[in-house]
C-alpha cells in the first residue's frame, strides 16, 4: 500500500537560500530511490522562510530504506542550524 508523508520546514531567516539548496539536492537524491513514486518541493510564497515537502512511496519499507540512505541522514544532521523549529510531518495512509 503506498505511503504519503508531507513536511513542512521553516528556516532561521538567514539560511532560506541555504536551506532551498539543500533540499533540492536531498529530493534530487530521493527521487532516485527504488520505491519513491513522488518527491515534490514547494517554497511557500508567505511566509517565504517555509518549505513543504508532499512524498509519496510505494510501501511503509521504502520510506523506511529512505531514512538509512547517507543522502537523508546527512539532511537530518544538517537541519539544525538551517530550521528554526522542529520539522512537522504527516504521514498518511489511504483510507480508499
């Protein structure tokens, strides 16, 4: 059954350039894994320092594998000096 999963990411207000950079080269990466059906990048245009990731893969045990690949660990080991409050995130399952 496949998996959605949608993250919103807010930047410290110095690191929007620093942070869209990092995020094109992690969903550039994902995109790429075995299982990843969509990998969707969106800038909110306000407030201009939020990012909203929409994913969508194949089955739980993709995005699982997804979160042991070094391209999405060294994102998570980054983030903290990028993002001004913890990444929010939903994962959500079909009902239908």
């Amino acid at each position: 059954m496949n998996v959605s999963l949608i993250a919103l990411l807010t930047s410290k207000d110095d690191a929007v350039a620093t942070l869209q950079m990092e995020l094109k080269k992690l969903a550039a990466a994902s995109r790429a894994e075995d299982g990843c059906l969509q990998y969707d990048l969106n800038h909110c245009h306000e407030p201009n320092n939020q990012f909203v990731i929409v994913q969508l893969w194949d089955n739980q045990e993709a995005l699982d594998k997804h979160r042991l690949t070094p391209h999405y660990k060294y994102f998570i080991h980054i983030t903290p000096a990028l993002l001004c409050a913890p990444v929010e995130h939903k994962i959500l399952v079909p009902v239908v």
